[in-house]
C-alpha cells in the first residue's frame, strides 16, 4: 500500500515539474523569470495540499 501512495507522490512531482519546463520552454523572456516566486508559489501549493490533506484525514 505505502508503495502505491510512493508512486502517486512521484508522479504529481514528476507532472508539476514537467509543467514549469513546458512553461519555461515557451517563454518568450527567459531571463525575467522570477525564480523565487516560481519557488515560493510552488512551496505555497505544496503547504495547501498537505493541509487539506490533513484536514480530509479527520473526516
């Protein structure tokens, strides 16, 4: 079963970054990325998700 859950977690890692490097690759102006809001949005998403994860575990 933790082997499955493993999986599922590999695999939203693996979709999110292959979004940002489908958003990296069309954009039209590389160098006005701003990494650390790429990496704070990214962190951000990732606290929502373990809260609300969290929370429907209490149900």
């Amino acid at each position: 079963m933790m082997g499955c859950y493993f999986m599922n977690v590999i695999r939203g890692l693996l979709g999110i970054i292959f979004l940002f490097l489908i958003a990296f690759l069309f954009s039209n102006n590389k160098k006005r990325i701003r990494y650390q809001t790429v990496i704070l949005g990214f962190l951000l998403q990732f606290l929502f998700c373990l809260f609300s994860l969290e929370m429907a575990g209490e149900t």
